[in-house]
C-alpha cells in the first residue's frame, strides 16, 4: 500500500479499495519531558 502525506498533514492512498486508518500525532516538541516523544504519550 502506498500512503502519501503532504506538508499539510493530509493523506491520500493510491489503492483501491485500501482504507488505512492514519494518525498523526500533535506534539509540542520542545515541550517533551520524557526521555522520547514515545513516552509522553
């Protein structure tokens, strides 16, 4: 499967019939206390 994202976060899938369930997560980067983004979720 081929899943596109664009600089805008949308995403598109090439397949037919394909429907992925995508998640992007909205981090605060500098804003991370644990050791990895990982572990502030």
């Amino acid at each position: 499967m081929t899943l596109e994202v664009d600089s805008e976060m949308n995403a598109q899938v090439e397949e037919v019939g394909a429907e992925p369930l995508v998640f992007i997560p909205d981090v605060a980067l500098f804003d991370v206390e644990g050791p990895s983004i990982v572990d502030d979720f």
